[in-house]
C-alpha cells in the first residue's frame, strides 16, 4: 500500500486547501511586533527555548502504540496523541489508563490517507455524510474534506472522538489535528477552538502575533486573514509560539543532524515538534512507503548524542499538563 499524502507533505494538502478560502488577507499582521512569548507569560525563563516533543498518529497500528510505550516507559517523551476513529486507539487509552505519568491528547482524525488501511468517522455516518466518501471511510486528502464537509459535521465529529476517549474513562490531555485538517478551513478553525474551550482541554493553537511566524505560514498557504486572526485572539487558552515536525533524511544520521540544525534554528520560546515513531515490521511496510522514517523517529529521541545535545543546549522539555498548570495558575493571579 502506498500513502496517498505523507505526513511530510499534510502541508502542502494544507496548501491546496487554502486556495479555496477567498478572504483577504491583513497586511497589518506583518507590522505587529510580538511583545513576549507564549512561554514568558507561562513563566518559563526568558530567553530559553522551551520544547513540547510529540508522538502523532497513535493508535493507528501496532507498531505505532508499542513505540509510543517504549518511550514513554523509557522517560524519554511522555507525550503523545491517539487516533480515536482507528483500529488500535482502544487499547493504547487502555494502557495510559494504568500509566499516569503518560500525557495523552487525541489527534483528532478526519482523513484517512492509506490507499487500503482506512478507517470511518467515530460518528453515525448519516449524521455527517460530508466527512464520508464512497467508501464509507474519511476522505483520503484535505482539500476533498474541505469541499464536501461542514464546520457542523466536522464539530459533530470531534466532540464524538473526545466523547469517546471519556467514556472508556480517560480524559485527554490535549487536542491537535491529523493532515493540519482543523486549519484547512477558517470554519474548521472555529469549530475547533470552540470544541477545547468547552471541555477546558488545549488545542495546538499558534499564537500569530509573531510577523516573522505567519509571513513563513503565509508563504505556505494558510489562511492567516482577519477572520483567522480573530478566531486566534478570541480563543481563550495557552498557545503555542511556533509549531514544526521532524524532517526526513537520506539516513538515520542524516535525519539526527537535519533535527539538530532545526532546533539551533529556533526562536526562544513554545515550539512543539511532531514526529510519527512506529517499531519496523512487515504490516508496516505493507502500511505506508514512509516506515523507515518512522523506524528512525522511534530512535530518535534515545539517541545519547540528540539527548546531550539538549542538555548541552540549554533545551527545555516540556507537556500540555505542564503548559496547563501554568496557565491555570497564572489565570488566578
């Protein structure tokens, strides 16, 4: 099976998407000065580069969940976030039930990307008809999201995936986006917002103050507009002051520098970086043509050499239950 839209390109997706918002879009965000960062007024120390290090795509195989475990058990990244709509999402809520040193969002799912490994909506399916193709599963890419589904069924959907982590007794720590789909649309933005501000659980929202961040984001599509900016300054909790994933690489070393030179390219302050760890196997393989940098990701974050480089760096490891202590805290001041 080949992957119709990797990860490494859910951006351009983004992309495509966007060309279909028809809104204009503020010259003023580029004469904003950002006065402090999100992680200053979280009360992290000033100047530091504070990093929110995150496993995506959870639950979506075995390979996927028994990487996840071995970091988490290992104390090298204890956060991660699960797939509700796919196969194996049950059992890993299970296993961080028993594990509450684990951090644990939903990656809130809308795509199913893989030509044959799919997966339907969480929802009836006659409740949002326009989230389904003929296959009865997701759409395969985010532009064909956009085109045929509404902010109502797409709200319909992920307060269904969060109902449905709540009832096997486990609340969610956080809430982010597969393929980037909860930014594809001004009105998926807002459905978005609107769902975590109601169960008080943060969403990887960014923080577009910062003219150098949305000029880079402009460039590559999104649809940073006044109703974009709006929706951002309305929404009530913690953001982040830029967002990023791991790059691909030729080899495992290669990737490991590449990942290095990212993190000295950082501004200080709230950068969470995605990265997708699976464990090798043939099921896979036979999954998605991405494996071996998956294989690498799960590698990645044990490695000595990229846990001296932190420490050498001066790099801050944070989580959303961190970032949310703060902000709780700092709100009742």
């Amino acid at each position: 099976m080949k992957k119709r839209v990797t990860h490494a390109g859910a951006l351009s997706m983004i992309v495509l998407a966007c060309v279909l918002v028809t809104l204009p879009v503020l010259a003023q965000l580029d004469k904003t000065k950002k006065e402090s960062t999100w992680a200053e007024k979280l009360n992290y120390p000033k100047g530091k580069k504070i990093l929110l290090l995150h496993m995506d795509d959870i639950g979506m195989c075995p390979e996927a969940n028994t990487a996840a475990i071995r970091y988490i058990e290992n104390k090298n990244i204890m956060s991660a976030a699960v797939m509700m709509p796919c196969p194996n999402a049950v059992e890993f809520i299970e296993w961080a039930k028993t594990h509450p040193a684990a951090e644990i969002g939903l990656h809130l799912t809308l795509t199913s990307e893989w030509e044959e490994y799919r997966w339907p909506p969480v929802s009836d399916a006659v409740k949002v008809p326009g989230l389904v193709d003929p296959d009865g599963k997701f759409w395969h890419e985010v532009p064909d999201v956009v085109i045929h589904a509404s902010a109502q069924e797409v709200e319909t959907e992920i307060r269904a995936q969060i109902e449905k982590c709540l009832a096997l007794g486990y609340r969610p720590t956080h809430l982010d986006t597969h393929m980037g789909t909860l930014y594809g649309s001004v009105e998926f933005t807002k459905a978005f917002y609107k769902v975590a501000e109601e169960y008080n659980i943060p969403a990887n929202a960014i923080d577009m103050s910062d003219p150098d961040f949305v000029s880079q984001f402009k460039r590559q599509g999104y649809p940073f507009n006044d109703e974009v900016l709006s929706t951002s300054n309305k929404y009530r909790l913690p953001k982040l002051d830029n967002f990023t994933s791991v790059g691909a690489g030729a080899t495992y070393e290669q990737k490991r520098d590449k990942f290095l030179t990212l993190i000295k390219s950082l501004k200080p302050g709230l950068t969470e970086i995605i990265f997708h760890p699976s464990v090798q196997t043939d099921n896979l393989e036979s999954i998605t043509g991405s494996w071996q940098q998956r294989v690498w990701e799960a590698e990645l974050f044990s490695d000595p050499i990229v846990t001296e480089f932190f420490r050498k760096e001066g790099i801050m490891i944070t989580n959303w239950k961190e970032i949310m202590k703060r902000f709780e805290k700092k709100s009742k001041k």
